[in-house]
C-alpha cells in the first residue's frame, strides 16, 4: 500500500470518509459502497487487517511510530477523520432533509446505488455460471433483509454492544446496511439519532464551560450507550475485516459477486416511493417511543402514478445520485493516468 499521499490526496480522502459516515447513517444505504466505488474498498479491509497480535505488541511495547505505519495509520486516520466530521455535520443535515425532504434523499441514494451496480459490475470482468450463482444468493440475501420486521428498542448494553458488532457489516461489506439493520434489531434511533445527538450536546455545553449536561441522567445514559456501541463496533469492525481480508484474498471474484448481488438487493429497501407503517397498540392508538416520536412499524412501498413535479424532481435526484457515482469513477480513472 502507498502511504505517500499528496495533500491534494489526503483531502479527498477526508471527504470519502465524509461521504462514508453520511451512507452509514442512512437506512439501507451501505458506506462500504463508497469506498467500493471510489477504489479504495480493499485498502481498507486490508488495514483494518493490521490491527492484529503484532500491531498490539508495538502499540502497548511503546512503538508508537512502527505502530502507526503498520496499520496504515495516514490512511485510516484521514477516513476516520471523514467519518468523525460527517457525523457532527453531514449526519445532522441529513436528519434535517430527512425529515423535510425524505422522498428526494430516497431518490439520491437510489441513484447512488443504481450507478454503484453498473459500475462495479463493470469492473468485474467475465462472469461465469458459479459467479452468477453467488450474484443470485447476495440479491436473495438482500432481499430477504428488507423484507424482515422491526424489532422492538432494546438500551440493555449487551444488546448494544452486539448491535456495535453487527452493524459494522455497513462499512465492511458494501450492500448490507449497518443503519438498516440497526432499524431491523430496533436500535436505529437509540444509537444512531439520540446517543450522537447527546455526544453533539455534550461537546456544546463543554465549549460554552457548562457542566450541567453531567446532572441529566438520559443524557449520561446515551453518553455511555454511545461508548458501548462504539466498542462494539470497532470490535465488530476488526473482527470482520480479518474475515473478509481472508476470503477475498482466496476468492476475491466470488465475494465480489455477493456484493453485487448485496447491493443490487437493497435497492428494495432504499425505493423512494414509499409511507411509513406505524405501530399500533390494542385500542388502535400510534406507539410512541421514549423521545415522543411514533414507532414505525414498515414501509408500504408504491409505484409514482402521475407526472407531478414531485416525481419528476425525484427523477432528478435519482439521475444525480447515478452522475455523482459516474464523476467519483472518472476522478478514480483519471488518477490511475
């Protein structure tokens, strides 16, 4: 791996981390496609191999330069740094336009991930009957998840702990959705909404020398949700890059093929057209969670009838999604010149 970046590099590094943090956040949307598309997928399953028996014996041996460079330090550190940024104001925006302008969000990424389809499939090569087997069982796989049931809020910190490890597939297997699936155990809102808000909250009220965050005892209790699902995470995050760093060393266009097939299955779960199916208790009222907001149960997924302005900005969107994938892939072919 080339550890010489120019600055130039380093920057657009920072913002696909960026872009990364801001897939993740979203529900059925996979930040491992981003680094899929923007050519660096296997440089970071490849340095988050790294962290291993070795790198351990150099950190905690005082090594701390020798441990740096062995794990790919200057390159995972700009993306984690992308990461960090996007989720204190990328994944405030989005919150904000997803509330606002859900349907045009939906469309984007649906065009992201349309693009992302044709352009990795293109890169594959020559497919032959065993790939398309394996494309087939990924668009099963994918399927089957969208179609699965919400669960219900669960803040015991083994469960959340274990959500932090599940989760991570978003970042390391492009086309499951770490956040979809946190919605499917139930704790999309807890760890991904409510706990970051309280990080954002409590970093206010330390800028402004305000100690009376420490005085909340929810605010205290999604700090430490929060660090619990990070560890969880990074767990999760090692755990699986060991794993697939192994099985695309040995069988690299097979596990391509279940990504493609990944991907193209959680076009379902990421389809603009669609309302929300909320939960409802025994005498017919809406469930509200414990931050007052209506439980929602599923989503009705329908076909646009009509040529509204509405859909036809959705289409625009879409196309947008599709031609951001397409200029990420000339910046990529452009490099290798």
């Amino acid at each position: 791996m080339d550890h010489k970046r120019t600055l130039r590099d380093q920057f657009w590094l920072v913002v696909k981390g960026v872009a990364m943090g801001a897939a993740n956040k979203v529900p059925g949307v996979s930040g491992g496609v981003i680094a899929f598309v923007s050519g660096f997928y296997e440089e970071f399953i490849y340095s988050l191999q790294k962290v291993n028996a070795k790198a351990w014996r150099l950190l905690f041996g005082g090594r701390i330069k020798s441990f740096y460079q062995y794990i790919n330090g200057p390159f995972l550190s700009l993306l984690f740094l992308g990461m960090i940024i996007s989720y204190f104001s990328v994944s405030k925006l989005l919150d904000y336009l997803l509330i606002q302008h859900e349907l045009y969000v939906w469309s984007a990424f649906f065009g992201m991930i349309i693009g992302s389809i044709y352009y990795i499939t293109k890169e594959f090569g020559k497919w032959n009957y065993s790939h398309r087997i394996y494309l087939l069982a990924g668009i099963i796989v994918g399927l089957a998840i969208s179609l699965l049931e919400p669960a219900r809020e669960n803040d015991q910190l083994w469960f959340v702990f274990l959500c932090g490890i599940i989760s991570v597939s978003g970042m390391t297997l492009p086309g499951l959705s770490g956040s979809f699936i946190l919605m499917l155990l139930g704790n999309y809102v807890l760890l991904l909404v409510d706990s970051v808000n309280a990080l954002y909250d409590l970093f206010a009220h330390l800028l402004k020398w305000d100690l009376s965050f420490f005085d909340q005892p929810e605010q205290r209790a999604l700090i430490t949700i929060l660090l619990v699902f990070s560890l969880g995470s990074l767990t999760g995050l090692v755990a699986f890059s060991h794993l697939l760093a192994a099985v695309i060393k040995k069988h690299k266009k097979v596990t391509y093929a279940v990504i493609i097939g990944f991907i193209t299955g959680s076009l379902g779960v990421v389809w603009p057209w669609k309302t929300k199916v909320y939960d409802y208790n025994s005498l017919g009222e809406v469930l509200i969670d414990p931050q007052g907001r209506p439980v929602i149960k599923d989503f009705s997924r329908y076909f646009p009838t009509g040529l509204t302005t509405e859909t036809i900005l959705a289409v625009l969107f879409i196309c947008s999604g599709i031609a951001l994938v397409y200029g990420l892939e000339r910046y990529k072919f452009s490099k290798k010149k």
